[in-house]
C-alpha cells in the first residue's frame, strides 16, 4: 500500500514541475507541441468572438427590419375616416358601325346596273357615285359649265359628270362611252368659249351625223369633220415624234390622241393633251381626275397612242 502511493506522490509531483517550467525548459517536441496548441485556443478564440459579432450584427438587422414593416404597416393602413377608392369600371367604347359606301352598295345590288358600268366601275373607282345613281337619275342634261371652267384655258370635263353624264349615247350613256365627245367638247369651247359646245351636245351631233359606231364608239372621222364649222383647223396623224408634239403645244396648239389598252382603258379611248414642260405632257383624262393630275412621258404615251389629232383656230394662220 505505502509503495503505490510513493509512486502517485511522485508523479504528481513531475508534472507540477513540469508545468512550473518556463517554455525554454522544455524539450523541443514539448515546446511545438505547446505552441500549436496555444495556436489552436487563440484562433478558435477569435472565431468565436468574430461568429458572436456577426450574430449581434443579424439580430439588429432583423430588429431594423421588423420595426420598419411594422412602421410602413400601420402607417397605409387605413384609419376609420379613409375613404377607400373603388375602382371604377371603364366601359369599351362601341365599336362604330362601318358606313357602307356608294361601292358598298353597288356591288349589293349588282344586278341593277349594266355590265359596262359595273366594267367602268371596276377600272376607276372615282366614278362610284355616278354609277349607284344611274338607276334613278334621269338620262337628261341637268347643267351647264361652272364659272371656274370658264375661267380657265383649257379646263377639265368628266365625262361621268352628272350634268352631262346620263344622256344617252349610243348603246350607253356619255358617261360610259362618251370620252371622245368630251374630249373634242374641251378643244372646241377652249377655242371659242361658245358655252353651249358641252359634251351631250357634242354626243348628240355624232348620233345624228352618224359617227357613232354600234360596239365601237364614236368614229375617228368625227374628231376631224366638224371642226371647221366651229373655225378650228384638225390635222391627223398616226404618228408624232415628241419634240413636234411638244412644239404643238408649246404653239398654243391642242392634241387629241385615241389610246389602245393600257394606262388608259382595256379597249379604246380618247384623251386631250393640253401642255408640254419639263420633258413631261400634261393630260385632260375625261374618265379619270387621278390621271389628269399626273405628269406622263412620251415614252409612257406613245406606245398606247393609235391616232393623233392636232387642233388650231383657223385665224391664227392667216395672221
């Protein structure tokens, strides 16, 4: 028994006299030893006071956080006296109605007009008016020529004009099939400002001389025969080069020119050339106001031109 604790006593006793020595006392595999280990206490200290930093740091974020929803949430939260929009309904407005149009009502009730207007109708739009009228117009003269086409050289007449455009010609009216009536109307009352030489009268005469052609239209004789009665000189040609067409014009001459198909008709068709500039023909289209509004280049013109007739007062040569 006195041997085990001799032994106890003087172990105890090593170890405190270990631990009392300073570090340099120590054998070199003591001393790393015991500097790793007070390494590892001193970092697991820092971590630990650097993992308690950041949680204090979270929890006043978090108390931040929740004092300013609370804060935000009872500053919109309505109070008794907060009147609470209601939304207000919005009704789309109603769709308008679509207005039908005179081609509208035209292709409706196609079977009231002849197969030539509803043909016209087809290749010029502008003369819509003109053709849904038809069936209850009266196929008479309703008026003369305005004051602006009196005051002018040589002013633009429409054959589908309702004041001429309903007469009869031929197997139709002017209006469908009076182009070349129309056209010379312009050259003989630019020339003599006789009033009374409209576009009915003009188709009247061809009927009764015989220079309506059935299922032709008005014959060319007609744009050359009864212009000396009036004092007009008419030369016809087939052909014309464009500075002689251009000089025409530029003389104070008027050119009627019959057109093939093409720009102008499917068939045939009679326009008035009344000015040269620029290296471009201006046109009187008795069916369309769009072409009469354009500028047209002889290469465009001459070949759709069949025939060509050339107008002057007969005094201007004895002058």
């Amino acid at each position: 028994m006195s041997g085990k604790g001799d032994g106890m006593i003087k172990k105890r006793r090593i170890t405190r006299k270990t631990r009392s020595r300073h570090i340099t006392e120590l054998p070199v595999e003591e001393r790393a030893h015991y500097i790793e280990e007070r390494k590892q206490r001193t970092t697991e200290a820092r971590r630990q006071e650097r993992n308690t930093h950041v949680m204090i740091a979270v929890l006043i974020c978090l108390v931040l956080a929740s004092g300013i929803f609370i804060y935000e949430t009872d500053k919109w939260q309505p109070s008794e006296d907060t009147e609470i929009p209601v939304a207000a309904v919005v009704e789309p407005a109603p769709t308008p109605t679509p207005v039908p149009t005179a081609w509208d009502r035209i292709w409706a009730n196609a079977s009231r007009y002849p197969d030539s207007f509803l043909e016209a109708l087809r290749r010029n739009p502008e003369i819509a008016d003109f053709v849904e009228a038809y069936p209850d117009t009266p196929a008479e003269k309703s008026g003369g020529l305005r004051l602006m086409e009196k005051q002018q050289d040589t002013p633009l007449f429409l054959q589908w004009d309702s004041r001429w455009g309903y007469v009869p010609y031929g197997h139709s009216n002017v209006g469908i099939s009076g182009c070349g009536p129309t056209c010379l109307s312009m050259v003989l009352f630019s020339m003599t400002r006789d009033e009374t030489l409209t576009p009915d009268v003009l188709a009247a005469r061809a009927m009764s001389d015989g220079y309506y052609v059935e299922d032709e239209g008005t014959s060319w004789l007609f744009m050359r025969d009864v212009c000396p009665e009036y004092g007009i000189k008419a030369e016809q040609y087939p052909y014309m080069e464009e500075q002689s067409m251009a000089a025409e014009l530029e003389a104070g001459k008027l050119i009627i020119c019959a057109m093939g198909p093409g720009d102008f008709t499917d068939n045939g068709h009679f326009i008035l050339l009344t000015a040269y500039a620029g290296g471009e023909f201006s046109i009187n289209d008795p069916f369309s106001r769009a072409n009469s509004r354009k500028k047209w280049s002889y290469d465009t013109l001459q070949p759709q031109i069949t025939q060509i007739w050339v107008y002057e007062k007969e005094n201007v040569l004895g002058e």
